[in-house]
C-alpha cells in the first residue's frame, strides 16, 4: 500500500511516497526505512522497486524528494546542499516516527550516491537510526573529484565558482550548470553510463526532474567530506555497497571508511559501475544485501511479515 504525502523541512514541504505493507493488523507497529534519491534526481527515478521489495518484506518506507527538488517545495530550483539536505533526512526520521504504523524505535536509513553519503552522516550523529545502507556513497567528494577531472579542468570550475559567487552577491541571481549531457559536452555527472541511465530514468519523475544543478550547490559538493570520523557511526550496524567499476564514487574511499568503522559492518562489491545496483543481477544484489541488513537490525515483528 502506498500513499502521497508530505512532511515540514524548515517552513518548505518535501513530498513523500510513503509505503505500508498490505497485511499490517491494526495497532501493529513495524519497523520504517527512510530513504532519498543521489544528487540532482527524484524519487522516483529507480527507488520505487527498492521501496515496494521492503514494504513487501515488513517494512514501512518514507521515500521522498529533498526541498527544491522532484515534486517537492523551495526555491531556487536544483539548489543540493548537504547541511541542508541532511536537516531534510533528520525531519524525514521524526515524520516517519510519528506514523501510526510506525513503531519509532526502529528506523532504518538507506541513500545512494550522495545520499549514501548523507545517511552515513546522519546516523554518526542522530541515534535514532537503529541501521544504515549506503549503496554506491559519496563518502568523500573533496578526493573524489580529484579523481574524476584533471587539475586544469577543476582549475577552470573554481574561476566559473568564483565568478559566480561575485554575481551572487551583486544580483542574487542564480546560475546552473547541466546535471548530465552527451559525452563530450560539459556536464556535472560526467560519465557515460551516468547519461545513459538518466536518459532512461527520468520518464518515471512525470516531468519533475530537472537537468540542472547551482552553481552553489557545486561550489559545496567539491568540498563536501561525508563521513570525517567513521567510527562515530558505532554502534548503528553500517552496510556499504559499492560498484568495483564505478566512477563517480569511488569503491577505494568508500573501503577506506569502512575499514575506519567499527563492527558490525558489511562490504559489497557488485559487478559493474555506478547505476548498475538498479538493475538486473545487481539491484537483485544490491536490494537483497539492504533487506537482510535491515532484517537482522531492525528485528521487524512476524505479525508485520508477508
């Protein structure tokens, strides 16, 4: 069962699809996942199949889109920045608990991309997250994008930031920068397979998504480090998936903090690069890996089972 709805973020509404196993007896209370789409998309775009398979398994799930973003409030549009959207993950948790289908002792978190990297954030610092996932995380975007321009190239990006936050404070006018395009052509995203699997994905957003980002929004993500200090993520049980051929996160940092964490800990590797955990072998991996990791930690009642 699914329902569209919303939940408060700082005086804006972030829309929510927020799901409910089909065989929940009244006053049982089941365990929630919280859960929000990589940089720039929606929720709709390939999260709903995870969001049914853990409904289908017991679970209540709040999907939803960040402010400025997808169906939800707040302007300017496009506008990805990650203080601001960890305060959207931490409303999402206190939404959720306060469902009467609910029991808010056992809150989950799942995020990939930059959402990976918010949900390790998240759950370092808010106890309230009894497990967390994090599929394919930006763990560190500082190194990251070291690895993905050339030092020209990220030379460049700096001046446009630089010239950009002057226009910013003289006209407060906004400026955008392609989310993806073509290979060749400048682009946020700037891989192959991340235009190809945009392309196919962004039908399933009913015209909401957007092929731009802020300036601002890059100006923060160049420098944004998720997880300084990933031992204070114990004792929140803490599951990384990550692609051994992906590109715009890097399997190598996200290992870096999983040795750093503390027990108990997963690490999955799938075939394949950044986009391939939603479809085929690797979202059947990838969504089997989150469920059983949730399962064991969030301990959801057999009255809530289908």
């Amino acid at each position: 069962m699914e329902r569209r709805t919303s939940f408060e973020s700082k005086g804006l509404k972030c829309a929510v699809t927020f799901y409910t196993p089909d065989n929940v007896a009244p006053g049982d209370r089941c365990p929630a996942i919280v859960m929000a789409h990589g940089i720039g998309l929606t929720k709709e775009m390939g999260l709903p199949q995870f969001a049914e398979r853990f409904a289908k398994a017991g679970f209540a799930v709040t999907l939803f889109d960040y402010r400025y973003l997808g169906a939800s409030e707040g302007e300017p549009r496009g506008q990805m920045l990650p203080t601001e959207q960890h305060e959207d993950y931490r409303n999402a948790i206190t939404w959720t608990q306060l469902q009467s289908e609910v029991d808010p002792e056992r809150i989950g978190l799942w995020g990939f991309s930059y959402s990976g990297g918010h949900v390790l954030h998240v759950a370092a610092f808010d106890r309230r997250v009894k497990a967390v996932v994090a599929q394919m995380p930006t763990v560190n975007a500082f190194l990251n994008s070291r690895r993905l321009v050339s030092p020209l190239a990220l030379h460049e990006l700096t001046k446009l930031l630089a010239e950009d936050r002057i226009k910013r404070y003289q006209t407060g006018e906004v400026s955008y920068f392609p989310l993806v395009a073509p290979p060749g052509q400048p682009s946020f995203l700037a891989t192959p397979d991340a235009f190809t699997w945009i392309e196919l994905a962004k039908d399933a957003s009913e015209g909401r998504w957007e092929n731009r980002l802020t300036f601002e929004s890059i100006e923060h993500c160049l420098y944004y480090e998720a997880v300084p200090h990933p031992e204070a993520i114990f004792p929140t049980p803490l599951c990384l998936i990550v692609g051994e051929q992906d590109f715009l996160a890097s399997p190598q940092l996200a290992a870096a903090v999983y040795a750093d964490a503390i027990e108990p800990k997963s690490f999955t590797v799938l075939k394949g690069g950044h986009f391939d955990g939603f479809q085929g072998e690797g979202f059947e991996i990838a969504s089997t890996t989150a469920l059983s990791w949730f399962k064991k930690y969030l301990k959801h009642k057999p009255a809530c089972e289908t």
